[in-house]
C-alpha cells in the first residue's frame, strides 16, 4: 500500500498549480478556507450501516476506488490486483466479479473506470489501452463493445439524458479540458488545456459530483477550484475557491530547482495535492487531497460554512481503524467508505454501541476482508 500512495503522490504532484484558473460568466466562487478546520463546530457521524463484504475466494476485493449504487446493488471498481469490477447485493453478497483481461470482444488490458447509464440500464466499462467502451448488464454479462473516435481520453464521464459530459486528460491530446458530447459531436468545451497545471495528471476517478438533477459539481486537473455546469442553462461557472493559503509558492520555480516536486514534496509534510475524490448530499461537500503523509479528507459544511479534517472525525470514530478517503454516495445521499485495518488488532467503533454491534455480529473476519460503512453527518 506504500507503494501505491508513493506513486500516486508522484502522479498528482508532478506537474501542478496553485492560482485558480480565471473563467468567465459567475459572480465569483465561494471561498473554502481549508486551512481553518473547526473543531468546535466539526460534525457527527449519524446513521451508521455496516456492510460486510462476504467473499473470501479469489475474487475477493482488494481496494475499492469507487461505489455505484444501483436500485439494490453495489458496483465496486476494484483496479488493483483485481482490475475489474464486482457486483454485490446491499447486504454484501457476491453476485458477480467481472475481470476480463485480454485482447477479444469484451476484454482489456486495464480498466480505467465504470459508470452506470440510466437510460439503458447498462454499466459501462472505459478500459485505459484503446478508445472503446464496453457495455455489461447489471448481471455482470457481456453485451457488447464501442468504438468511438471524437478524440478524448475519458477522466471522468456523466450521463445526461441524451449526452456526455467527459472530463478529459487534456495532456494526452491538446483539447479542452471539459466536453459535452451528442453522439460523438462536440457541443460545448470548457477549460483549454494549460499545459503545466493539465500536464502529467494521474487518470483519476470521482471528479464530477451531482449536486442536483439540474447542477453537475467537478474538479479538473491541478486547480484549486470547484467547478458547475447548469444543466438546463447549459452555462459553466465556478462554484468554490479552495483556500489552502498557498500564496507565494511558485510551483514552476521549485520544478526548475528540483526537477520536479517529488525533492520539495518529501520536505514539505503540508504541502497538499489539488482536489480529486469529490462527493456530496444535500448538506456536505466532500473532497480529498495527498500530503507526504498519505491521504487527506475534507467535509465542508454548505450551511454553516465550515470544513471538518476527516482524518479527525474518523480518528473519533475507530480504535484500530481509519478512513481516509470516501468511495461513493448511496441513492438516499448516505456517504460510503471502506474502513481500512489498522493492525495488528482488529478495528472496533467508539462510543458507537449499535454499530460495534453488528460489526461484532459478522464474528472475527481477516484484516484483508472489506466493510462497507454508509454514515451521515450532522
């Protein structure tokens, strides 16, 4: 696992930013003062579900990036040692672990990424080696492959009734950084490719989050902000500025001095990545970062305007546990997450009696074995 973060530290800090990109047609973004964290003011986990994931087999889980719920299944992306996805029932039985690694019909080398399309009712598969989709039913069985040929390298994706709104790895072609697609046509582009900030970013997941069924939230590249897109009124804006009080840091000058940021980043244990991993419900924003130390989690307070450190709501919530990073959020606007083991006990909740309880009801399960925690907060 050290591993991975190393590379993913190096990923998201080698070519980044730190000024918000000027935009037009807004009145100006909400400030996010990330640096003043309230503890007075922070949140409280309420209704609490525990979901353990029963499967010891092969197929088991390893690292879950993303959750879809869908009706009454979960669909976890699982793009470490499984490079696949699973389908589980809410209550956390197996139905199906799709890992189809090859070069035929249905097949790939990686997958970078899988969303579920409404209107037909299909999961869509986005593999990182070629410009295709491939579509599975909620059986997890094959239906079919696409080709496509409008140029983008999907980041991110989000269905809308008849289109596709893509966030796109800019660096990889040149083009804009957002797109709105009608059958492979371009409609509308947002956020020209910036070189420096858009270059050397990490194919990462979770960076579009719907605030409503008429407003689209989303993060892009290495930029301090977060973006909307108003779905009816088709217009572009920039809806938060967060503030991590990084002011006087010429980030080009240091990759000048060091060659890149990887000699600065290991000095600097505040130094943050930009955002990624952006999810909210009706009341909360959340989103995340990496520092030297590993992943960061933030929740900000849209009513009282105050940002809560996951890392200290959680280290309240588990002995021997932690949650670093949010995966999803249910139909019913419940955040999800995984809760990673701190060994060599077993994790356990505090102060929490109902919750412990029916972790203990699962009986003594393996560090590797996955549970699910959907929460509130409030």
């Amino acid at each position: 696992m050290r591993v991975l973060q190393f590379v993913l530290i190096w990923l998201f800090l080698f070519s980044c930013q730190l000024k918000p990109v000027a935009i037009e047609n807004y009145t100006g973004p909400i400030p996010i003062k990330v640096y003043e964290k309230s503890n007075e003011l922070r949140p409280l986990l309420k209704n609490i579900e525990v979901v353990y994931l029963n499967d010891k087999g092969d197929n088991r889980i390893r690292m879950v990036e993303k959750a879809i719920q869908v009706d009454s299944l979960y669909i976890f992306l699982d793009r470490m040692l499984g490079n696949g996805f699973h389908i589980y029932t809410l209550e956390g039985q197996p139905i199906h672990t799709i890992k189809r690694i090859g070069e035929g019909p249905g097949e790939y080398k990686n997958i970078a990424n899988i969303y579920y399309q409404e209107s037909t009712k299909e999961l869509v598969t986005i593999p990182m080696d070629g410009q295709q989709k491939i579509f599975f039913d909620l059986s997890g069985n094959f239906l079919r492959d696409e080709r496509y040929n409008h140029g983008y390298y999907y980041s991110d994706l989000h269905f809308l009734e008849n289109k596709e709104f893509v966030i796109n790895l800019s660096d990889m072609n040149g083009f804009h950084n957002v797109a709105l697609l009608q059958q492979e046509k371009t409609i509308q582009t947002y956020l020209e490719y910036a070189g420096t900030i858009d270059d050397g970013t990490f194919n990462r997941i979770n960076l579009i989050s719907p605030e409503n069924e008429k407003i689209l939230n989303f993060v892009v590249g290495f930029r301090d902000t977060i973006y909307q897109y108003n779905i009816q009124e088709e217009l572009f804006s920039a809806a938060y500025f967060l503030d991590f009080q990084r002011d006087g840091l010429d980030l080009e000058k240091m990759v000048e001095k060091y060659g890149d940021l990887l000699p600065y980043f290991q000095q600097d244990e505040k130094f943050e990545s930009n955002p990624f991993n952006l999810f909210q419900n009706e009341k909360f924003i959340s989103f995340g970062t990496i520092k030297r130390t590993g992943f960061e989690l933030y929740f900000y307070d849209k009513e009282k305007k105050m940002v809560t450190s996951g890392s200290d709501l959680f280290r309240e919530t588990f002995e021997y546990g932690k949650v670093d990073r949010l995966i999803g959020v249910t139909n019913d606007g419940q955040f999800m997450a995984i809760v990673e083991p701190l060994r060599p006990k077993p994790w356990r909740f505090k102060n929490l009696p109902e919750a412990q309880a029916k972790l203990e009801s699962f009986g003594i399960f393996d560090p590797e074995d996955k549970v699910l925690i959907l929460f509130d907060l409030q």
